[in-house]
C-alpha cells in the first residue's frame, strides 16, 4: 500500500486503533512465517491441511467434501423488526461472509452464477475476503474483482474486515466498489426513511472492534432501525446494550466439517454454541450467523453446506 493510502487509513480510523492492527499483523505474520510452529487457532493449524486431506482420501470423502464445497444453498431469512420504517419493508440484503476466495475450488464460477440469480436491495459482506491469515493479498483483490461485477444492486455493497484480513487491503476493496466500515457506520436511504448499517472491525484476533465509536454518527432518536456488522458472534452482549436491532455475522463457517446432521465439531469463537449457525435472538436484538461461502484449509465440507443468506426486512405488527 502507498504511504499517502496509510496515511488515510490512520487519519480516518484513529491511529490507536491503525497501529494496534498493524501491530498485531506483524507479529502474527512473523510467527506464521517464522520456526516456532507456533499457531493461533485451528483455522490456521497449515500443518493439519495435509493430514486432513489423507483422512479425507483414505476414506473416500475428498471429492464428495470438495463438491459440497460448491453446492451452495441460498436461505431466505424473514426478520421483523420493531423500528423498521414503513418504506423498508420488504428491503433484501444479500448477506456474504468468509469469502476465503482463493480457496474456491473453481475459482467462484459456481457462485458467480448462483448470485446473478437473486434479486436484493444491499450487499454486505461481513469479513474474510483472503484466505490466508498472513503474506501477500493481491490475490484476493484480483479475485475479488469478478465477484463484485456480479453483485447488482440499487445500494451497493458494504464490507467489513474478519480476522484473515489486512488493513492494508481496505483502499484495494474501496476501489472494487465496496464501502468499507471501519469501527464507521452508514446511513441507508429510501425516499426521505432511513436505517442504519454499522461495521466493526476485528473482534476475534485483533480485538479492534469498537462499537461505541462504529454508533458515533447514529441518531440518537428512536425510533431508528440499527443493523450491525461484525465477523464473529463474540460481541454480542455488548451490541444487545447499544441497542441493536439486527446483528448479522459470520467467522464460525458453521463448523464447515460436522458430524452427521450438522453439528459442529468446532466452531472457533468465544460465544456459545448456540450462536454458531443460523437465526438467534439474545434479549431483543436478533442475529444471524452464517456458515459462510468458503472454506478454511482445505475446499472441503461435510454435513455443512456454503450459504448465501438473503434477509428479508418486515416491519413487527
């Protein structure tokens, strides 16, 4: 990244924050790239990828798991929320996460495909554009550009930062097209009724995310309707004391490897189970979290397929 681009970053997101991200990246880069062996979660366990193919082969699972990979279901979620204003209602967002897209076995024909035949007002796409947690990303971007010529909508598309991401990678992202949300929220505008979509940054390995700085520029009158981004499920607590109507997150890939009808093995976040997969609610605020459209390790999944979740926005009566 250009230092006249870095510049931007930390004069838009505080330098605090900027230098604790980059921080945080050069030391995760050096442990990855460096003899100790040392690694942060499963996820990034490089080293059981070969182990896990073999097992996959031995058994006769491989090309079954690389399939189910591909075989993504889109799931229509109605939510009703109590301040959605009457010309919302209706309103559809296309909800990707996990993208992981260098990791897609066909290099995302299936899901180029399988988006161009959904209709939807908004894209958002909550984190893990790459799928390495370290090293070069030029990659992802190049990756990223045919997907984002797919994604038609009348208001566009709104990202977030996961935990495989670089900060560095915002400007390349911004330049695709997609408003990237920085502890920073956005107003979405139909006729003269608005709501709001709030992003934050990492809350798993970098610990970044800040809520109360993402809310800043959100009215403080009710009724208003507050829709948040996050890559995991691990701030819920805190969301549901500000006052959010819809959390909408990703991270966990639903276990992406599950025994038999669909329970996960492991679910990678420091939340309960119950907030791994799927719809939830946790006091008034409801939230979804989905199993994602890629895969970490290996393209492989088992008992768990990709999801492409439209939400589907209807006014409580």
């Amino acid at each position: 990244m250009e230092t006249n681009e870095l510049s931007h970053i930390f004069e838009r997101i505080g330098s605090h924050h900027a230098s604790r991200r980059l921080e945080l990246q050069t030391i995760h880069s050096a442990i990855r790239s460096g003899p100790t062996g040392l690694h942060i979660s499963f996820e990034n366990l490089d080293r059981v990828g070969p182990l896990l193919k073999a097992l996959l082969k031995i058994s006769g699972l491989w090309n079954r798991a690389v399939r189910n990979s591909l075989n993504y279901e889109i799931v229509e979620h109605p939510v009703r929320l109590q301040n959605l204003p009457p010309t919302f209602q209706g309103f559809r967002i296309l909800h990707l996460s996990d993208l992981h897209l260098e990791g897609i076995a066909d290099g995302g024909t299936a899901l180029h495909r399988v988006i161009s035949q959904i209709d939807y007002d908004l894209c958002v796409i909550t984190g893990d554009f790459r799928l390495l947690t370290y090293g070069d990303y030029q990659h992802t971007l190049t990756c990223l550009a045919p997907l984002v010529k797919h994604i038609q909508c009348t208001h566009g598309i709104i990202g977030i930062l996961g935990n495989h991401d670089f900060l560095e990678m915002v400007p390349g992202i911004e330049t695709l097209g997609i408003r990237m949300l920085l502890n920073e929220a956005v107003p979405i505008q139909r006729g003269a009724e608005t709501i709001w979509i709030a992003g934050v940054d990492d809350a798993h390995w970098y610990e970044v995310a800040d809520l109360t700085k993402a809310l800043q520029a959100v009215p403080k009158q009710d009724p208003i309707a507050r829709i948040l981004l996050a890559h995991s499920p691990e701030i819920i607590e805190e969301a549901a004391l500000a006052d959010i109507d819809l959390y909408l997150c990703g991270h966990s890939h639903g276990g992406q490897i599950c025994m038999p009808g669909g329970t996960p093995i492991i679910v990678n976040s420091r939340c309960g189970r119950e907030y791994a997969a799927g719809s939830w609610r946790h006091h008034h605020m409801q939230g979804y979290t989905t199993r994602g459209v890629g895969t970490s390790l290996l393209p492989v999944r088992l008992s768990c397929r990709p999801e492409i979740v439209v939400h589907h926005l209807f006014a409580t009566t």
